[in-house]
C-alpha cells in the first residue's frame, strides 16, 4: 500500500501548493541536513528528500496522489469484505489522547513531549538520536458486546503556522498567532483496528513516520472490555 508520509514527512497538506512545499522543504533542511546533525540524522534526512523529490515535481505529485487514492479505495473495499461491521460503518469508534492521558506535570511526561516536538522544531536534537519505542497500553470499554472498534489514539504535533505560512512573521512584524516561532501546536491521529471477538491483548508496533515523527515508534497494546 503506498504511505500518505510525504506531505506528512514535511509537514505539509495535501492541498498545500509548489511554494509552501519549497519553503517547507528548506526549513526541515536547515535542521535536520547530516551536514548540520551529523551522519546519525541521514536515515531521517533521506525520508524529508525523498518527500520532496516527489511532491515538488508535478508529474511525481499527481502519479503519487493518484497512487494514494486508488490504494485508499483499495483498503477500504477489502476491509469492507472481510468485516461487514466495518464496511457498514458500524464500528465503535474511540478517541483517545495521548494529552490528556499522561500525567501533564510529571517529568516523564514532559521528556515525551519535548522529544515529540524536537521532530519539528529541530532544537536540541542529539546528533546520533535514535528512534525509541512509546508503549502505550489501552482497555477500551465496548458498548456491545463483540462490536469492532476504530481506535484514533490522538498524538501531539507541530504544525505549520497558517497565519505566516511558518515563516515567523508576517510582512509588518513578528507573527502572533505562534509567537515567531512558525509553528503551532496541535495533534493528529494513528489508527489502529480492534475486532469485537478478540479475546486477548492485542498489540500493534505502528511507524508514526507519516506523522513526521522520526524518533519514536508506537507499541499499542489493546484490549476491548465490556462496558
């Protein structure tokens, strides 16, 4: 299935146009270029080139969205064939934060999010940062018993500013609306599928690369409990 990482992998929409995708572009590359970080930052570097070699060429851009969506129609249509549940659009859906779920004072806590955020910001980024394994452990109450559920854990993310289109500042002064810092906080989600019948814990390592972020990787464990 093609990834929808490359707008992602630069922090972009998909409706973004050529001039965002170059200012984008040329952002992550002042903070994350090997030449900048050291050779421990290539592996990440390489997904940021890839994305722009891609999204900044028209032909390239228009073949990948037309990829991404024959692929996502694709998903769909066998989804909806091995689960009717699912392809009747029955399936509890659950939101979850990542936010509100951890302690927002504590000392852990505020290490996770920093080391979201040094995704997009790029300070105070280790040269040889490795990619680290979030465990996160999920007991999901099913309003009907053997009831399949879409499971939408919400994850902090930086974001480009639309009010100065990441720049920092407009023409006249310094942006307000992320306080010069081109960036704003926000957050967005990774899906995972649970069905009603299981039993047991179910785990999930989930890339969160489509989400931009580089130095994490998600280990969900899940389990539907009777409400």
């Amino acid at each position: 299935m093609v990834q929808s990482s490359h707008y992602a992998a630069l922090g972009l929409e998909s409706h973004d146009r050529a001039a965002v995708i170059r200012g984008a572009y040329r952002d992550l590359e002042r903070r994350y270029h090997p030449g900048h970080v050291g050779p421990g930052g290539a592996r990440n570097f390489r997904a940021i080139a890839d994305a722009y070699r891609v999204l900044s060429d028209t032909s390239l851009r228009r073949s990948y969205d037309d990829a991404r969506s024959r692929e996502d129609d694709g998903a769909l249509a066998a989804r909806a064939s091995r689960s009717p549940t699912v392809g009747a659009r029955n399936a509890v859906v659950v939101d979850l934060s990542l936010r509100e779920a951890a302690a927002p004072t504590s000392a852990a806590h505020e290490a996770i999010v920093a080391r979201f955020a040094r995704n997009f910001s790029g300070l105070g980024v280790p040269k040889s940062e490795a990619a680290e394994c979030l465990f996160v452990r999920m007991f999901i109450a099913s309003p009907l018993d053997g009831q399949d559920a879409v499971i939408r854990l919400y994850l902090p993310v930086l974001v480009r500013c639309d009010a100065c289109a990441g720049h920092g500042a407009t023409s006249l002064a310094q942006c307000r609306a992320c306080d010069g810092q081109g960036l704003t906080a926000n957050e967005r989600f990774i899906a995972m599928f649970i069905t009603g019948d299981s039993q047991d814990e179910t785990s999930r390592d989930v890339s969160l690369v489509a989400l931009g972020i580089h130095n994490l990787y998600l280990h969900a464990v899940m389990r539907l409990a009777p409400s």
